[in-house]
C-alpha cells in the first residue's frame, strides 16, 4: 500500500522504516529541513539500535523517503499517519500540532478523488480524534468522514531503546474506526502481522494508551514508594523484597518447569524515577482529562507526585556517604539519557537530581555514551555542567559517583574500576545495578536506592 507519515520523529520514523521493510511504500513527512535531509542522506536523526542499517537499507530498496511536502505525501498515497508531537505544555496536552497536521492533510484531501484513510497514531486524549480531528479534517478537505474519506486511531506501543524490534514484533493492534469500512481499510497496512487486532471506536482507543502507560507508570510508582518504607528503617533491602513478591506465581507464572519472569517485573523496581517522552507527559495529560470530566483521579496523581520526589532520593544517599555539605564537591553523574539504548534525554530523572547539585554548589561532571554523541542537546548547553569523553575522565576526582541510568556499560563496571579511577570512592546507585556485597567488601561506600 502507499503511506504517507505526518511527522517523522522518533514514532514517525520507526513506523514509516518497519512498514517499508513489509514491503509497503512509505512517504515520511516533516517540517524540519534538517531532519529530512539527514534521512535522505540514510542518517538517523536519533539513536536507535539497527535503526541506521534499514533506514539505509530501505532508502537503496526505494520503498522510502522523507520529504517536507506534505500535500503531494498525501496524493500519493491511499494512507495517512498522523505521528505529531503531542506534548505537555502547564500538564496539559498541546493538540497544536496535530490540530496544523490536520488541517494541511485536510486541505491536501480536497484535491483527492479516491478513497482515503486517516489514521491519528500519536498519543491523545479520549475524544480528540472524534471531537477535534474529525471535524477539521471536514471541514478542510470538504469532504464527509464515512463517504469519501475514513478515519482511524492507532495508538502505538513501541518504546524507545527496543523500538525496531517493537514495531515489527507487536503485541497487539489497536484499532479505534470511525466506521467499519476505515478500520478494514487501514488494518490492510498489518496484514502481515499475526498477532491480536482489536477494533474498537475512536475513544476506546485513545483510553488504551493512556492506561497502558499508566498502569507502567503506577507500578514504578508503587515500587518507589515501598523502597521509601523499606529506606526508613535501615533494615531491609528493597531488592529481597522484590524477589520474594516477584516470585508470587501469579506474577511469575510457573510453565512446564519453570517460572518465568514475565517483562512487567521490569516496572516492579525501585530506581530514582521514571522519565522520557510519554510516561511523564501521559499521565499528566490523563489527570487533567480527569479533572475536566470531574471524576476523581487521585491514584493516577499521587503516581505524579511520587515520581516528582523520587529524584530527590539520591540527594539524601549522597549525603549520607559524603556528608551535608556539597558545596565545592565534584561530583560524577552516570546517565543522562531516561533510559539505556536511547540518545532521549526528555524528562529524564537525572535532571532534578543536577538541578539539585547545582543549587548546592556542587561541580558536576557527567557521562553518557550517547546523549551527546551526535550532537550537544541545548538542554546540556545551557546547564553549568561538563560532559565527559569518558567514564574514567568522569571519575578523575570525583567525590562521589552517582549512577542514573543503566547502561551496560556501566552495569559492567566492577569495583576495581571505581577504585582506579577515584581517590576515594563513593557509588550511589540509583538503579540497583551493583551487588552492594561485592562493592562493600572491596572497599567502596556504597549506598543504592531502597537501602
Ligand atoms: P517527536 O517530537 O520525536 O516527533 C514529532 C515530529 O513531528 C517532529 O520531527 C516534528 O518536526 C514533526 N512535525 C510536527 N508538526 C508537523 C507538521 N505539521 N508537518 C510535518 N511534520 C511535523 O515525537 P515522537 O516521540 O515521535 O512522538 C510522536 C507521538 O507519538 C506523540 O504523541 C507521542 O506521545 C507518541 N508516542 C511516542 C512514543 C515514543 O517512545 N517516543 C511511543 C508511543 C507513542
């Protein structure tokens, strides 16, 4: 089928390059010159793991390119995704985008005489696509929902750092249809997908979404809050707790011979928050939807609150291996992204904890082995921190290391590291990566989250 993509960033681009590798013809729209250019020329804007080898692959097979004209996208194709940004502006959604997005491929529309389907795969609240997508894309193309043009809401599920791998293998197709026929149409584009699909109206499927981050982002929340308990006492280690409830067969079901440890466990961890470009975004968005449709959302706040103190956790271990006052202390964070295996640095916990430092006139050095490989994002420009090449150049006098991210290659640092590089050293792992055994006993202070 021929498809066009409104909006190639991270969403955009996974699904424009899985949906060419299927053997469908893809046209990625996007504003920004730059980020067309760099496509075309088969450089990623972003890292992804093998993102780079099919985007170069696809580009030589012809079955993809980008472009930033979006109106002859949109004639060429029979399918159009909308993949906007639709971010958090005062924990708001900002629908501006998709609202410009909508317009352009409404007018483009106009000028269409067959059949179309449009179908909104970026993240928005229940009724958007009815209630505000649906009546622009009327009005522009001149055109009715349900005679000439069709209209769809494809929530997506891909997370950044396994992103290939989770639009190609999906768990399920979420399908919201304004009508029988805009769901059979555009449904065509995963004929070669077997795994679930469910079809549902516009609403059900923006719901989904929603309570599928949610329910993430409320797991992690809990997890924090019970390793907040388990600190206070300075008896318990979370990570023994965690085993002894993971091992409920209910959560790790026992099949044949043996229990497996199924992914959701990942989010019954304690660590020192949750970031990146949905779950913080998401949840915010969900609780405001709640308040304007006056019912009560206080578990999905208290899930933001937790999250926006769970940071501050690091500050407290540091002190207590290094003392109270920080000031003049060189410290070296570890991770900058939100999460290993992605250049985002979107909402990323490491921020509050810098932000923290700085306040305390603390020196900061950080490391990440991408956040700032291609290019220096304006967020690290402007922020009174160096960026080093190397973790060893991070450790090079610092007082203390603090660990944010789980990146392997930092999982793999062993104790005898830390103690070549530091004079004296101090870890705070704010992922749980260290056996705090094995690094107590070679001589480093060591204080980890549920401690
Ligand atoms: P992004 O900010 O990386 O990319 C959005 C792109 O749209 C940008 O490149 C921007 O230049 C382009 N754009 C905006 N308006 C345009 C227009 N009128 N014409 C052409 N291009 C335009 O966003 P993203 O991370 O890809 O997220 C997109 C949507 O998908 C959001 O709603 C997000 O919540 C949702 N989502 C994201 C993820 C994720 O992991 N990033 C996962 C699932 C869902």
């Amino acid at each position: 089928m021929r498809i066009s993509i409104v909006g190639t960033g991270y969403v955009g681009l996974v699904t424009g390059l899985s949906l060419a590798s299927l053997g469908h013809k893809v046209i990625c729209v996007d504003n920004d010159t730059k980020k067309v250019n760099k496509i075309n020329n088969g450089e990623s804007p972003f890292y992804e793991p093998d993102i780079s080898e099919l985007l170069k692959n696809m580009l030589l097979k012809k079955t993809f390119y980008a472009t930033e004209n979006l109106e002859e996208s949109v004639l060429e194709s029979e399918i159009t995704i909308i993949a906007v940004g639709t971010p958090s502006v005062n924990d708001q959604i900002d629908l501006s985008f998709i609202e410009k997005a909508t317009q352009q491929i409404g007018a483009a529309l106009k000028e269409d005489n067959k059949y179309h389907v449009v179908a909104v795969k970026s993240t928005v609240l229940p009724g958007v696509t009815e209630q505000i997508v649906k009546p622009i894309l009327e009005k522009y193309s001149q055109k009715k929902i349900g005679e000439n043009i069709g209209l769809c809401m494809n929530p997506e599920f891909l997370r950044e750092g396994s992103a290939l791998e989770d639009a190609l293998q999906p768990d399920r197709i979420v399908i919201g249809q304004a009508d029988s026929r805009s769901g059979e149409e555009f449904a065509k584009i995963y004929s070669k997908f077997s795994c679930p699909k469910i079809f549902t109206n516009l609403w059900t499927a923006e719901l989904i979404k929603y309570a599928a981050n949610s329910l993430f982002a409320t797991l992690i929340s809990f997890a924090n809050e019970i390793s907040r308990i388990s600190e206070s006492t300075n008896k318990i280690d979370i990570l023994d707790v965690w085993t002894g409830v993971h091992l409920d067969k209910r959560l790790s079901p026992v099949v044949g011979n043996k229990q497996i440890k199924p992914g959701m466990l990942n989010y019954i961890l304690s660590g020192c928050g949750f970031g990146g470009s949905c779950f913080p975004k998401d949840i915010k968005a969900l609780a405001s939807f709640a308040d304007h449709q006056k019912t009560e959302a206080k578990l999905i706040k208290s899930v933001i609150e937790v999250n926006k103190t769970q940071p501050h956790r690091m500050i407290v271990l540091l002190k207590k291996a290094l003392g109270e006052n920080l000031k003049g202390k060189r410290i070296a964070i570890l991770g900058l992204t939100f999460k290993p295996n992605t250049d985002d640095i979107r909402e990323s916990a490491t921020f509050p904890i810098i932000e923290e430092l700085i306040s305390e006139g603390a020196k900061i050095i950080c490391h990440d082995p991408m956040a700032y490989k291609k290019y220096i994002p304006t967020k690290l420009k402007i922020l009174p921190i160096n960026l080093a090449v190397s973790v060893n150049e991070a450790l090079k006098n610092a007082e203390a290391a603090m660990v944010i991210t789980g990146w392997d290659e930092y999982v793999k640092l062993t104790p005898q590291f830390f103690k070549k590089n530091m004079n004296k050293p101090i870890v705070i792992d704010g992922r749980r990566i260290y056996d705090k055994t094995v690094f107590t006993k070679a001589g480093i202070i060591y204080q980890g989250i549920g401690l």
